[in-house]
C-alpha cells in the first residue's frame, strides 16, 4: 500500500469528524499498517490522542492545524518535517473545527508536501444540515483542501442521527462541484 495521509475535514464541531477519523485509527490498525501515526490538530482538545494514547502502534503529533493571518503557514511548515522524521506508512490527520480557514488556504502546500514524501491525499469532509456547512464544502471542493485531493479519494461523511441523506441541502444539489 502507497504511504497515505488521511484527513478528516468539516467546518464545525459536533458534525463527525473526530469520530471519523476514530474508525480511520481503527480500520488502520486492524490493517496491520507497521507505522501508524495520527495528527491531532487541536492540542488542546486532543478526541482520538486521549483515546489512543496506550497503543503502541500509534504515533501521535499534537500540532495546532488552525492558525490564522500569517501564523497560518506555521501549520503546514510544522506538519511538513514532522511528517518526515516520524516516516509513517499511514497517518490520520483529525482537523479542529474551523481548519479550513487555513488548510483551505494552503491545500496546494500541503499537496505539495504529499507528492513530495510520496503520500497519497484522502480526504472526507464531515457534514451538518445547514446551508453554511454545505457551502463550506462546496468552496473546498471549488478552490481548498478538497479540490487538491482526487476525485476518487474524497468523500462527505454526515450523521444519520440527524435525520436522513435527503435532510442534508448537499444532497438536493444539482451542482457537480
């Protein structure tokens, strides 16, 4: 298997993301991935760090991945040789809410990055029902973080606790972003 960054993307809190890229964690490890390492991308609310914090298997960063105005850099210049020194077979990378104020910005570096180790980019966006959450995606898939991952290795994850696919505004658009 090529080296692969996974990443888990949404907007907002409370809308999956951690628990996404739990079920990440979990399907790696169970793969029997050699090096598994996992970003927490808000130290100081480290979800899946915490819960994994015992697993040998696991190699954990705590890098904060949401800077804003010209700290925003900072995050993907901190990620980059980290990356690089810990040399993971996979990583899951489990943004804050309000990441794409930064990632989206610097999606190109970051791609750039992933070529460069060769790390193959997989990406899911989690959802809410609101129109804001909806357009959040839909300007990643147009010109941020999305729109640098493949087409083929990109997904919208929502929550069906919060009712059915049909309940969620991406679902009834006919736009092919």
């Amino acid at each position: 298997m090529k080296k692969t960054m996974f990443i888990s993307h949404g907007d907002k809190g409370g809308v999956g993301k951690s628990m996404t890229a739990a079920v990440m964690v979990e399907r790696l490890l169970l793969s029997g991935v050699e090096r598994l390492a996992l970003v927490e991308g808000d130290p100081r609310n480290p979800d899946i760090g915490r819960r994994y914090k015992e697993v040998e298997e696991l190699r954990p960063a705590f890098l904060p991945l949401n800077r804003l105005g010209a700290e925003a850099a900072t995050a993907v210049t901190d990620l980059a040789p980290w990356i690089e020194t810990e040399d993971p077979d996979a990583l899951v990378v489990n943004l804050p809410s309000g990441a794409g104020e930064t990632l989206d910005q610097l999606s190109g570096i970051l791609r750039g990055v992933c070529d460069g180790l060769g790390f193959r980019m997989v990406a899911t966006y989690s959802l809410g029902m609101t129109d804001a959450l909806t357009d959040g995606m839909v300007l990643s898939l147009k010109e941020g973080l999305l729109s640098h991952v493949d087409p083929e290795k990109r997904a919208a994850v929502y929550p069906l606790f919060s009712g059915p696919k049909s309940s969620f505004l991406w679902s009834r658009s006919k736009d092919e972003a």
